[in-house]
C-alpha cells in the first residue's frame, strides 16, 4: 500500500447518470475495507471550490445502490476553469488532508482532474458516467446500459400508438455528439430508420426510405433521431420536411428529454459501478494517478486520461449494417 494515499476525495460531475450512487458507494467501501478515510464531495468542482465536504463511511452509503441521480450532487463550475479557482479547490483538499481524487463523470469532468493533476501533481482517477457512451477507453460508461432500456420501453409504448392510428414518428432521444444511444436502441426497438451524427443519412435516402416502408405494406414506423443528428436544425423542421414531401403520412414527434437520465439503474450498471469503483481507489493506493478506468473485453482496464478526453469512442460499424438489415 501507497503511503501517501491517506484520504480520498469523491465527487461526481457533469451530467447525471444512473449508476453514480453505486459508483459513490464502491469508492467508499474500497476505502474503507484498505483502512483509508473518504470524504465526500458535494457539487463537483465547485463543491471542492467552497469546501463543501463531508466524511463518509459504509453505513453512509446504504441503500443507494438502486438510486438514480448523484447523493453528492453534481454543478458545472466556471470557476473551476480559472487558475484561482482551482487554486482555492486545492488549498481546502491540503486543509482536510484530502491527497487523491476519484472523479465520476465525462471528458470535460476528466478534463479539470488532468489540468489539476499537472499543475498540483494531485492523485487522480477517473470512472465514466455519462449516458452517451462518448467516452475513449470503455465500451460502456455508467447510465449507458439503463438509457438505453428506458428509451426501448419509452418507444416501445409510443409503437402502441403509432400502429393504432398509422403515425410516422420521430423519436429524439439524447446524444448530441454521438449515435449510440440512438443507434442500440433503435435496433432494440425495431426502429424503421435511424439517424446519428456519424452518417450522413441525406434527406433524399430517408424520403425513399419512407416511401418503400409504405409500399411494402407498413402502416405505422418509428424514426430514432440523435439529438446531434445535422439533417436538419432539429426534429420539428425534419418533421416539416417529411410533411411537405410525404403528405400522406401522419407525423408526430417525441422528445424524451431528461427522463433518459433518470430511474433506478440496471443490473449491468450497478455491477459496472462496483468494479469501476474498487478498481479506482486500489489503482490510486498502487500509487497510479492520471488515469480513467474503464470496461474492455469484460476487463477492468486503465487509460490515460488524456487519451479518454481526446480519443473518439467509434460508432460501431457492424451495428450500422444490422440496422440496415432489420429495416428492410
């Protein structure tokens, strides 16, 4: 054991995700099975900024392993970003004898830790949680799996209505620079057409798309849209365009929207947070810093963090070609 690393901090940052809580509870669990104090960081960096800590220990962590959202809450910090604020974030952690850092969130979480680590030469350790899946180093960040079993049973509901009245719908779901929400759950629910950032589907494929999808008998069809997706500014005037072009076909839009972040997390996710957890705080007491651990090949693995924030987490090209197959 490192005997540097008597206190770890932990905080969560950015957008929520489902599995945060779980992730919180293995840090502090690990802790405190290696005999280390952990303290609690509430609001992020900004949190860190106005000192706003508090000790936990294992009972603290009860019963929040099947809890949505963050316990320690999560704020973007401004101030966070100027070399004063991080100067006061850094001087409370040497004031409550906190030496290492578990940060939960995506890559501009990862990026403050990186930009804290090189100018104070402070442990840090990185767990993805962010529901996009955009994250370099991992084939799954924590809330990714239970996003995408709330937007199957979301669209799931809306096919119910959509079949009864012979509705075209768009369903936006979350991603605003990557597909894979969008591009798994599509195929989950037996999407007729899906629309991601990464390809350029062009408004005339997806007209002719539509088109055969009525000629060959479908009464009804689900179009999955990407938040990020650039066909149109957004949803509604893709909606207008299909209208004007299409005018047979009764079109409605569904915005899922925040409930994509909420809800009690999977089983994947819960057990994906405890590994992620354990693995972070031993790799910090093995004396390793800078670094983001992650899910590849079914094995906790360690990437720099410099390569998370920079690397792009590639669509997955097979499962492109399955969901042109399964909208024939």
């Amino acid at each position: 054991m490192s005997k540097n690393i008597k206190k770890i901090g932990v905080l969560t940052s950015g957008g929520d995700a489902p599995g945060m809580n779980a992730a919180i509870r293995a840090v502090v669990r690990t802790c405190a099975y290696h005999n280390i104090e952990c303290i609690g960081i509430y609001r992020g960096y900004q949190g860190m900024i106005e000192g706003d800590f508090k000790e936990m220990g294992p009972r603290s962590v009860n019963n929040i392993v099947n809890k949505g959202g963050t316990i320690l809450k999560s704020a973007r910090s401004k101030e966070f970003m100027t070399k004063e604020g991080r100067e006061k974030a850094y001087q409370n952690l040497v004031s409550a004898g906190v030496n290492a850092l578990v940060v939960i969130g995506g890559d501009g979480s990862f990026t403050g830790a990186e930009i804290f680590n090189e100018e104070y030469g402070f442990s840090v350790m990185g767990i993805p949680g962010t529901i996009d899946n955009d994250i370099y180093g991992t084939s799954h960040t924590l809330g990714f799996d239970t996003a995408l079993n709330t937007v199957v049973e979301c669209i799931d509901k809306i096919r119910d209505t959509a079949s009864s009245h012979n509705r075209l719908f768009f369903v936006e779901v979350m991603g605003r620079d990557a597909g894979h929400i969008a591009l798994n759950a599509g195929i989950g629910a037996g999407a007729e057409e899906i629309l991601i950032p990464e390809e350029d589907l062009g408004l005339e494929r997806l007209l002719e798309s539509l088109q055969r999808s009525k000629a060959s008998g479908k009464s009804s069809s689900i179009v999955v849209v990407a938040e990020g997706e650039k066909m149109g500014k957004n949803v509604f005037q893709l909606k207008d365009y299909i209208e004007e072009h299409l005018p047979e076909y009764d079109i409605r839009v569904s915005v899922l929207g925040h409930m994509q972040r909420g809800g009690a997390p999977s089983c994947f996710d819960r057990v994906l947070a405890s590994r992620l957890g354990v693995k972070a705080v031993e790799s910090l007491i093995e004396g390793k810093t800078n670094f983001m651990v992650g899910l590849i090949a079914d094995k906790i693995v360690l990437t720099p963090l410099e390569q998370a924030i920079k690397g792009n987490s590639d669509i997955d090209r097979e499962l492109l070609r399955v969901s042109e197959i399964m909208s024939t």
